[in-house]
C-alpha cells in the first residue's frame, strides 16, 4: 500500500510502482524481471486510472503475469494494494558473487601499494566490470607503487580478458603544487620508486603487462 493515502487512486498507484523499483533495485533486480504481480483494488471502478499509471511504469517486452480484485483493505483510505513476485535468477546472482570475490581477493593483495581507498577501488573495478566484453586496454598515468595497475591485471586475469595493462609514473611524485589546489602538499610528495615497483610485479606473479 502507499505510504500516503491522501493521494488519489493514481497517486497511491505511483508511489506503490515507486516503492516496487527501490525494493527490486536494492536486491540487484528490476521490472524486467517481474514474474507476476497482483492488484487490489478497494473499487474496481478505479481500474482506469490505476491502469493509466501501470501502464506507464511496465516494460511492454517484460510484462508480468497480472491480477486485478476488487477487495477490501485493511485501512479505509488505502484505494490500491499491490504485491509482486521477480524472477530469482540464480545465474546472475553467482556471477556477482564471483565478481565480488575476485574483488576482495585482488584488492587485498594490493592495498598496501595503493594510495586510493577500497570504496575508490571498487567503483574503479565496477567501470572494468563495465567494459569487459569491449576491445582496449588499461592505462594509469601516476600509477605511484602500482597498486591499483597490479589489481586491474589480477582482475583481468581472473577475469579472463584479453586485456593489457600499462602504467606510467615519473617516479618524481607531485610537480610543482598549485598551493591552492594541492596544499600542504609539496615538490616531490608521492615519488615512488621503480625498482620497488617491479620487486612488487614479480611479487604478485603472472599479470598481463
Ligand atoms: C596521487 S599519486 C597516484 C596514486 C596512485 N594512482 C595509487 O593508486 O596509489 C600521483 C602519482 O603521479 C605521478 N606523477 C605526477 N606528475 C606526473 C607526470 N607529469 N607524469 C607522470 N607521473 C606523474 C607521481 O610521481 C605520483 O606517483
């Protein structure tokens, strides 16, 4: 039922095929993926306009299985409730599982060569995730100790891509800083050095760059 029964039988519609999408949303689902989905309404006459705001909100290729009664409900203002049921695709599900795992097992092994943090990291890894069936390779430029470079190629390995990596770094750290973009940062904060980050490479073992 709507939160808000001052509504009309369309606004109550609304905020109800709203409240379905943040649910479906939050587990990773959609309305793509609705099975069926049943309607009551406390006055069948109010079938048009309550229709007029379904047919808005449903995918047309993925349209579920639909029900519409007219029934009682349980507080005297609420004109429309609904209950809908999605596909539970257990597929999808193991592949996010996996993904996640290839994650937390590549993200720990780098977290100590990295300035960035996990949440930086994953929002990185979900952009690979992305592009993965794409042609093109990876490219960080100030790529410090390598960290982040060292866990796309962990990833694309077990990920199984065909793609490279290449990182780039002056190894001077920061260029003259800009005092009121990059104080209190000063000339040479952030060098790395090279031979750390290949001793860091052959640590890590087989990564495509
Ligand atoms: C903020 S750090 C990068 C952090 C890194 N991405 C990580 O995940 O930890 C900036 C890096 O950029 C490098 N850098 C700065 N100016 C550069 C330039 N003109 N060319 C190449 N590297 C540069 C610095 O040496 C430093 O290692």
């Amino acid at each position: 039922m709507a939160k808000d029964l001052d509504k009309d039988v369309k606004g109550q519609t609304k905020e109800i095929v709203d409240e379905i999408d943040r649910l479906l949303a939050k587990c990773g689902s959609g309305k793509t993926k609705l099975l069926s989905a049943l309607i009551w309404l406390t006055d069948i006459r109010n079938r048009a306009p309550m229709n007029e705001v379904w047919t808005a909100w449903v995918d047309p290729k993925n349209m579920p299985a639909r029900a519409c009664v007219e029934a009682k409900l349980a507080d005297p203002n609420a004109l429309v409730g609904s209950w809908s049921s999605p596909r539970s695709d257990t597929r999808e599900r193991s592949v996010s599982a996996d993904l996640d795992a290839i994650f937390e097992r590549n993200y720990a092994r780098v977290e100590p060569y990295t300035l960035l943090m996990m949440a930086q990291v994953r929002s990185i890894f979900d952009r690979l995730v992305e592009v993965r069936e794409l042609p093109g390779d990876c490219i960080e430029f100030g790529a410090f100790r390598g960290g982040l470079s060292f866990f796309l190629g962990l990833c694309i390995v077990d990920m199984g891509l065909a793609k490279r990596v290449a990182m780039l770094d002056s190894f001077q750290g920061l260029p003259p800083p800009d005092e009121a973009l990059d104080a209190p940062f000063e000339q040479g904060t952030m060098a790395s050095d090279l031979q750390e980050v290949l001793r860091v490479r052959a640590e890590l073992g087989s990564t495509p760059w």
